[in-house]
C-alpha cells in the first residue's frame, strides 16, 4: 500500500543516508563507493532550484580541507552504464567540482521516480536546505505525478498537514511576490500572510523596503480586511478638500501618515500611523511642546 510505503521511507531515510560523520579518507564505508566526479549528473527534477555562490563557496572551501564528509546519494541513470543520477547532495557535488575533486563519495540506491522524488525532498527539508518555494514546488510534484496527499506528505516528510497546506498556498502569489522569497528577501511566515491579500505585490514591496516583521506583515494585510470595502469606499467619497488638506498638513508637520474619520454628530477620529518606538516618542514630545 501506499501508505505503508511512505512511512518505511519517512523513517528509513537515515539508513539510506548514513550515519558518516567523519571525513572521507578515501576508503569504501557503509557501502559508500567513489566515483569520477564526471560519471554524476544533476538531477532535472531536484526539488532544490537555488544555490547560492558564497554558500558553494565556502562549501568548497570545506571540501578542499577536509573532503566531502557524508556521501551523495545516487541512483543509475537510465540507459547510462556506470553513469550515476543525484537523488540528494547536489550542493556537495557542486562544490566538489569547484574544488576540483576527480573523485567523489556514492551511496547508490535503485529507487523509482517517485521515491528518489521522497527521498530528495526529506533530505532537504530535514535539513532546511529548501526554500519555502522550492518545498512547496517538491509537493506540488509528488501530488500531481504520484496521487498523494496533504495528510500522505505530511506523513512522509515529518510535518502537519497544516505545514503542507500552508506551503502548496505560496504558489498561488504572484511571481514578483515568490522572486522576494527565491532572493531570500521575504521568510515563508512573510509570503503567508499576503496569500489571498488584495495587493499581495504592493504590500510584500513595503514589508521589504520597511523591514516588517512577520507580525507586522500579517497586521498589514489583514488591516483592509478590518473594513467592509463598502464602507471603505462610502469613507473614501466622503473625504471632502478640507479634511485631505488638514491630514497632508499634520502629515507634512510629523512626517508620518495621518487620516481623519468624520463620524456623526461632529464627532470622529485622527489616526497616526508609526513604524517604530521612535517615531511614537518624536509625536509626543511634539504634542508636548
């Protein structure tokens, strides 16, 4: 069954991986083998897009010193003799050629599509090694090509399906909004926030160029929410001339934005948007003075 078959992979990953901690020496260990470096491909379905230069960098800089520590994990390519396919370790590799190795450690497995697919996505995701996209693109793939899941994926990588859930939504933002999360620029918990938001392109540009905490990015973008767009909109008629130049008047005197509500009866309200405790002990003693 199916799912008898993720959990043996959920738990058997270790196994699969090994337990190598020390530096490679050179010798055959837990059914590690080397292999010409030109004899491993990159796999074309590695859940994993984005490889950053001083990460690689400094991972080769490691890989000179000290060689590679924990084996890549491979598969036969198809039609290929002694030809090997990457299913998790892509990075090491990377940095072994950067390194100049001629050889590199293998641990060889003959998996399917659909477990070397498993398989690359826990290795990443137990390592943190994926981005919030790139995860969530590994489940969109085990979904689409192999009937799984949310509760399936959860299962075989370790996590609720509430973490699945949440991460197939990122794919549903526009691209501007995922290239900020690729670039390292907005955290997962930021691109949550502005799923199903009305300008999820607008409010991610700000949360960049503010610096918002993920709490404040959720404050940001459910802030249109707290208003019916009806209402909203009846308040943006009502705003007559006067109260526009009296709100870029105190706006221009405090440097931060200002609105004012007209309520009835003569009554209403002025709001003072600020960022930091700064700013809110600047207003004060302007008050004060």
């Amino acid at each position: 069954m199916v799912m008898a078959d993720n959990r043996r992979l959920g738990r058997g990953l270790a196994a699969l991986l090994g337990d190598m901690a020390e530096p490679d020496t050179g010798s055959d260990r837990g059914g590690a083998k080397r292999v010409p470096i030109e004899f491993v491909r990159a796999n074309p379905r590695n859940p994993r897009r984005s490889f950053a230069e001083a990460d690689l960098a400094d991972l080769a800089q490691s890989v000179r010193e000290k060689g590679i520590v924990q084996p890549i994990l491979v598969r036969p390519a198809r039609g290929m003799p002694n030809v090997f396919e990457i299913i998790a370790g892509e990075r090491r590799w990377r940095a072994a050629q950067r390194a100049g190795l001629h050889e590199v450690p293998v641990l060889v497995q003959d998996v399917t599509d659909k477990e070397a697919l498993e398989l690359a996505i826990i290795e990443n995701v137990q390592r943190t090694d994926l981005n919030a996209l790139e995860e969530a693109y590994g489940y969109e793939q085990l979904i689409a090509e192999f009937g799984y899941t949310q509760q399936d994926l959860g299962q075989v990588i370790g996590k609720s399906r509430s973490h699945v859930a949440n991460t197939l939504r990122l794919l549903k933002l526009p691209e501007r909004v995922k290239d900020y999360v690729r670039e390292g620029r907005l955290t997962a918990g930021h691109a949550r926030a502005l799923v199903g938001a009305a300008d999820p392109e607008g409010l991610a540009a700000r949360i960049v160029e503010e610096g918002m905490t993920v709490r404040d990015a959720e404050a940001l973008a459910q802030a249109p929410k707290a208003v019916e767009p009806a209402k909203a909109e009846k308040a943006r008629r009502e705003k007559d001339a006067d109260t526009k130049a009296l709100e870029k008047s105190l706006s221009d005197l405090l440097g931060l934005a200002v609105a004012i509500e007209h309520k009835d009866g003569g009554a209403g309200e002025v709001r003072i948007r600020y960022r930091t405790l700064e700013q809110l002990d600047e207003v004060c003693r302007r008050l004060r003075d």
